[in-house]
C-alpha cells in the first residue's frame, strides 16, 4: 500500500519547496573535518573562511570581487535587499518569483514592478516597461526560477546586459548545485551584480549556508549589514560545507538526488500530459500548472486532502494567466501514486470537483 493510501495525501506536503530527508548526505565525516578546520583572528573579520572560498570559488558563474556568508540563501537575499535598496526605492523583479523575494521586498516597503517572463527569461519589451519607471535594481533567477524551473538562455542573459548596463542587478540561486542546469549570471557581461546562492537543498538546511558574492562596494555593504544582526555563521558550518561542496561520496549522492527528483518530476508532467494538462518544467523541486480557476482548484484539491501553493502567490499583481504550483520534493517514488495525483490536479484544473 503506498505512502498516500496508508496516512492521506495530505501526509504529503506538495505546496513548500522542501528537500527530501533521504535525499540529504549525511554529515557526520563533514561536520568532524569542519571542526578540525584551523583558523586566524583575522578570518573572522572576512566574513567567509578560506576553505568554503577555495570550494565555492570554481563553482560561482563569474569571477567576483568579493565575498561573504549569510544564514541561509533567504538570509543572503535579505541582506542584499538592504544593500542595493531603501524603503520607497523602486525595484524591477522577473516574475513569476519565489514568494521569498517578494515578500522580502514588500516588508523592506520596496516597491516592485513586476516584469514578465517567457521561455527564454525576462522579456525585453517589459523589461523596458520597467526601466521606465527608474528602477534602483533588477531582480531576478537566473538558474531554474522559482515556480517555473526555467533557467534563462545564453542569448536573453545579452540581450538584457546591454538594457541593464549601468544598473545593479541582484540574482538569486535558490537551489544552487541541486540544479541540473550550468550556474549562470548576468555577472559575466555586467560590472554591478549581486549574486546570492543557497546550499540548503543540497546539502540541508542544517548548515544555514549561502553565499554572496559581487562588487566589493556591494559585499562590503551586505558584511556591515550582517554585523548588526543576531545570526552568523560559524566557522564550523562554513567549513563543513567546504567539505561537503569538495567531497567525491557527496557529489556522487548529489547526482542520484538530481536523478531522484527528475524521476518524480517527469512522472507526475508525463501523468498530467495523459491527462491533456501540459507543462514545461524540467529542473527543479516543483511543477508549475496551468488552471482554469486558481480558487477552485485550490478547493478542489483541499477537498481530497491535497495541498499546494497558489500560483498568485508568485506574483506582485494578479496575473494574466493562472496556475498552481505543485512541488515533487516530498513525493514518493511510486509512478501510481503520480498517475492518481495527475487525475486530481487534471480535474481541479479544469474546475471540475
């Protein structure tokens, strides 16, 4: 009897884009090697100790000027919200987005003007819609995006340097190595970029690990930021997650995670396919499905125990076209388990009970 059948879908999460447990490595060896990690007074004051920097170092998508550590790739963001933003300030976010980064804006009482996205990335004529408004910053992901799973192409990464050049730009890489896609950044063709990376989902949100990296006016920024808070992170974590980001067992269980979730994500886009619904993610934690009503659909779903995001949510206005986001993180690997799951969301998307 499957996972559903025994506790009820709703034993399930499907809405909070969430690692799987079994999926983590383990991190006893890493936790031993960060604590046998030799340190000076003075790398304290960096921010980042030498051994994450030399791991992290080969894997950033452009060569930055400097770097520090946040809490988590959520405490990253914030912290880069504060440096390249003040309340009032206008900012230009790619959307749909992760509700982290719009509700990190919206409590710094940034205005956001939302720009619209297609297959490719960001698209210009919006992009130059919002530039109209004098944006301070451009927001945006540019490795599988949070709902869409969508990275941005190599072509549209030019064709928005040269509306963007001399803006700062601030990215964000919410599932970092746990992507199957190439790290990318409009750092490699712009001076003003802000890159924030989360680790989380790889390797744990244990670790509280993020990394941001960019100008050094910027970092400096985002450093004296950090200072005045409670949170940091200690030399410990940093350096077992050097460990983990370095390790060969750890990469080879990173890889099987990748070949995990896309097992679960294929399953559940082919399930829906059969059931005439089509969606286009292929990377990333979650599905992103079109609905013909977001509020009956929701219903629909919770009336069978089944819970996902609200496509709204991933917007800073109503949209035009409406989905639900459905994330496979959580989802067992049990190809009758998608095909029943397929048939609820296909019926809820439709607006039938």
């Amino acid at each position: 009897m499957d996972t559903a059948a025994k506790l009820g879908w709703s034993s399930i999460d499907l809405e909070h884009v969430r690692p799987d447990p079994a999926l983590l490595p383990p991190l006893e060896d890493a936790v031993a090697a960060g604590a046998r990690a030799r340190w000076r007074p003075v790398d304290e004051q960096d921010g980042i100790t030498p051994r994450l920097l030399a791991a992290v170092t080969p894997t950033w998508p452009y060569p930055a000027a400097d770097w520090t550590v946040a809490g988590s790739g959520a405490d990253g963001f914030r912290l880069a919200c504060h440096a390249v933003a003040r309340a009032g300030d206008v900012v230009a976010v790619a959307e749909p987005t992760d509700p982290l980064i719009l509700e990190t804006l919206r409590d710094l009482r940034i205005r956001i003007v939302p720009v619209t996205c297609d297959h490719e990335g960001p698209e210009p004529a919006s992009l130059a819609e919002a530039l109209a408004r004098r944006p301070v910053a451009f927001v945006h992901q540019p490795r599988v995006a949070v709902p869409t799973g969508l990275s941005v192409s190599r072509e549209r990464l030019a064709g928005l340097a040269a509306s963007l050049d001399g803006l700062t730009v601030l990215e964000y890489d919410a599932l970092g190595p746990l992507s199957a896609a190439s790290p990318m950044s409009l750092g490699t063709l712009l001076p003003d970029v802000l890159h924030v990376r989360s680790y989380c989902h790889a390797y744990g949100p244990e670790l509280r690990s993020g990394v941001v990296a960019g100008p050094a006016w910027l970092v400096e920024r985002v450093r004296r930021l950090r200072a005045l808070d409670t949170t940091w992170t200690g030399r410990i974590l940093q350096d077992t997650q050097a460990f983990l980001i370095d390790d060969p067992d750890t990469g080879a269980l990173l890889r099987q995670a990748r070949t995990r979730y896309a097992a679960r994500r294929a399953a559940l886009a082919a399930a829906l396919r059969a059931e005439d619904i089509v969606v286009h993610t292929t990377d990333g934690l979650g599905l992103w499905v079109p609905v013909a009503d977001e509020i009956r659909a929701l219903m629909s779903l919770a009336a069978q125990g089944v819970s996902v995001a609200a496509g709204s949510r991933y917007h800073s206005r109503p949209p035009a076209g409406q989905h639900v986001y459905v994330t496979i993180g959580l989802l067992p690997d049990d190809p009758g388990l998608a095909i029943t799951l397929a048939g609820l969301i296909a019926a809820a998307a439709r607006g039938r009970p």
